[in-house]
C-alpha cells in the first residue's frame, strides 16, 4: 500500500467516524428546556438575520474579514505544499495541509469565545449575529486557503454554504447532506443565483435552529454569558468538519494530477 492509499483509506475512517458519532447525538437538556421557553416568532428573526449576515458578507464583508489575517502568507504556503504534494505524494507531503488548517482553527475558536462571551455579558445576542456569522466565514475562508481554495470564486462560497449545512446535522440528515458535498468534491458546480439563494436560506435554518436556544440565552445581560459560550464550540464543529471535507477535496485533486 502507498502512503496516498494510506492517506484516502485514514480520510475515509475519519469521516466514518463523524457520522456515526453525529448520527447517536441529540438536543442536550437545555436546549429542550428552553424550547419551550423561546418565542415562536424569534425562530423567522433568526432565519433572517442570517440569511441577511451570510449575503452582505459575501457581497461587501470578505475586505473586512480579511484584515484579521495575512491571505498572502497562508496562499503561499498552501501553494508550496501543493506543489510538493503533486509531484512527491508522500505521507508528509500529504498531511502538511491538514497541519496548517488546524493551527488557523485553534486561532479562530479562542477569537470567537471572546467576542461571543464579551457580547453576551452586555445582553446583545440578536444583533451578535452578524459579527457570529463573520467569525465563522473567517474561520472557513483560512481553512479554504490553507488547502489553497479561493473563496472569491462563487462556487467555493456554494461549496461553504454546503459545509455550513451538512455539519449542523445529524442522523439520516447528515449523510444526505454529506452526499452532496461529495458530489461537489467528485463533480463541482456551477451555481447560478437562485442556487445561491436556497443554499444561503439552508444554511441559515440550520444556524437558528442550532443557536436558537444559546442566542435566546444571550439576550438576556449576565445570563447571556452561557449562550456566548457556546458561541466557539459550534464554530469549532462546524470548521472541523469543513477541514475534513477540505482535506478529501485536496486529497482527490492530487490523485487526479496522477
């Protein structure tokens, strides 16, 4: 066996093994507590106020979002690994780009348990929304460059909408929705403007209905803290299984340069 049939055959087990995991998880205690607590029309401000965060940021945020980091420096080091990677796929040359998308994780986790944090104490979690939603977006757009992806291209922020979509599930959900993210990875896409549409409103359903519950909490001042806490571990789900898709993606590119 070659080091890239042992690199695609650990892929396979790691995806495996997140959707049998996803797939026995459940809503925990307090999200059914506070299902009855919610508002019923809080649910449809959700659906929209991110719907509205994911088409102005991709319209007029990426600018924004990308003062936080240096794009260049992580284009370079993606495009050096890539290169090294086509032309000796070896074990090491393999796992180098999984090794820079984890670093740039970590980073984006810390930076979200702040701001998530700082804005619940002041009891803002509705208007939080857009500022959530720009910390994801970067957290995905250094995970896309880091395996040397251009999220400027509209096809890469359809492929990000599918990620955000696919991750927030669980169960019979999940694996549908994983089929069609490696259908994207098998056959790409050319999304027109009503695609971009439906994938926007998919994405945001599944992050108000995630948040619903911890975002309720964070409206309320002092309270509001446990909601901003959860803020990092749903960016943190949500991006890890984006690097794993990512590394499938990068995985099946070089095999196809072979």
């Amino acid at each position: 066996m070659d080091d890239f049939e042992r690199a695609w055959r650990k892929q396979l087990a790691a995806e495996k093994k997140y959707i049998d995991e996803r797939s026995r998880r459940s809503d925990s205690r307090l999200n059914r507590f506070l299902q009855t607590k919610v508002p019923e029309k809080l649910k449809d401000t959700l659906d929209t106020g991110f719907a509205k965060a994911f088409e102005l940021i991709f319209a007029k945020g990426t600018g924004v979002i990308e003062k936080t980091y240096n794009r260049r420096d992580i284009e370079r080091s993606s495009r050096v690994r890539r290169i090294i990677a086509e032309n000796n796929p070896s074990g090491r040359a393999l796992n180098e780009a999984s090794r820079g998308s984890a670093s740039q994780k970590l980073k984006n986790t810390v930076a979200s348990g702040v701001s998530g944090i700082g804005m619940g104490l002041i009891g803002v979690g509705i208007p939080d929304i857009p500022v959530f939603t720009g910390m994801l977006l970067k957290s995905l757009y250094e995970t896309a460059l880091s395996y040397g992806y251009d999220y400027d291209r509209m096809d890469e922020k359809y492929f990000i909408l599918l990620l955000i979509g696919a991750a927030l599930r669980s169960g019979d959900e999940l694996k549908a929705a994983d089929e069609r993210v490696n259908y994207f990875i098998e056959h790409g896409a050319e999304p027109d403007e009503e695609t971009m549409k439906t994938e926007v409103k998919i994405a945001a359903e599944g992050l108000s209905g995630e948040l619903l519950y911890m975002k309720f909490l964070q409206g309320i001042p002092i309270v509001g803290a446990v909601g901003g806490a959860y803020d990092p571990i749903y960016i943190d789900r949500i991006t890890r299984y984006a690097a794993m898709k990512y590394n499938r993606r990068f995985l099946h590119d070089i095999k196809n340069k072979h």
